[in-house]
C-alpha cells in the first residue's frame, strides 16, 4: 500500500482546499482519515465510521442542540412564549419537514452508492468553497429522494 494511492491523494487535495478555505470541520475531518489511513488502520475504522458515522453526528448535533436546556437557558416559560410566535411555528413546521426529509436521505445514502459519490462531492465542496456546514448530505440525499420520486410519479 503506497501513502501516495489514489485514495490519499485525493484526501490530500481535500485538505488542501479546506485550509485554504479555512474550514476547521473539514481540516480535522480529512486529517483524521489520513492519520488512520496512513498508520494502516483504515481497513478497521473505515467501516465503522462509514456504517456509524452519521449515527453519531447526529447524536453530537442532538446533544449541542439539547444543552440549553440542560443547563437552564431553555425551560417551560420559554417553550409557552415561543408558542405564541407565528416565526416559531414556522421554525417547529421546518424542524419537522427537515427531519422527515433527512430520513428519506438515509435510505437513500445506504442504497444507491453512485448518488452518495455525488452528493459526498456535492457537500465537501459546500463546504470547502462556500463555508458551508457538512450536514448536507442527509438533507441533501433527503431532497433528492423526493425529487427522485416526483420524477417517478410523473413518468
């Protein structure tokens, strides 16, 4: 096994594009893969971040989400002023619809790996170029599964 294999070239261009972007998620992101790639650990820790991975961002995202109210910043008197919000209703409509919409995607990631190949590219140059934040694959698999299914009502 070369370090300088398609695979970690690829990488390397990845953490090229990330620093000059400056984008930390994707630097740490990339660094980690060719750490254990490079100390031959990949064979092992590949599949269980491939099959895991977003189990566990998910989890990490739900945790930062959920520590305003672990520590008291969000109770009950916020939740019954926020209800008396229309902008709120509109944000727990969305949360909904988002979430629906990312479950659709897992499917969609676990299935077809051609379309996982280009949304992967699709979000790390979300990422890379535009400053975006890398949870765009399951929204983004999400959208194109209704997408992909619209198409199929219509044909």
């Amino acid at each position: 096994m070369s370090i300088f294999s398609q695979p970690t070239i690829f990488l390397l261009i990845l953490l090229a594009i990330a620093l000059i972007a400056k984008n930390s998620s994707l630097i740490i992101a990339v660094a980690v893969l060719v750490i254990v790639k490079t100390v031959g650990l990949g064979d092992k820790v590949f599949p269980i971040f491939q099959s895991k991975g977003i189990s566990w961002g998910v989890t990490i995202i739900t945790i930062a989400v959920l520590v305003p109210i672990a520590n008291g910043e969000i109770g009950f008197k916020q939740l019954g002023e926020a209800v008396k919000s229309s902008y709120a209703w509109i944000a727990m409509g969305a949360g909904i619809f988002v979430a629906i919409i990312a479950s659709k995607g897992i499917i969609l990631l676990q299935n077809d790996p051609h379309i996982t190949t280009a949304l992967v590219f699709g979000t790390i140059l979300a990422v890379a170029v535009f400053q975006g934040i890398a949870v765009g694959p399951l929204i983004g698999a999400g959208i194109a599964y209704m997408a992909m299914k619209v198409v199929e009502f219509f044909t």
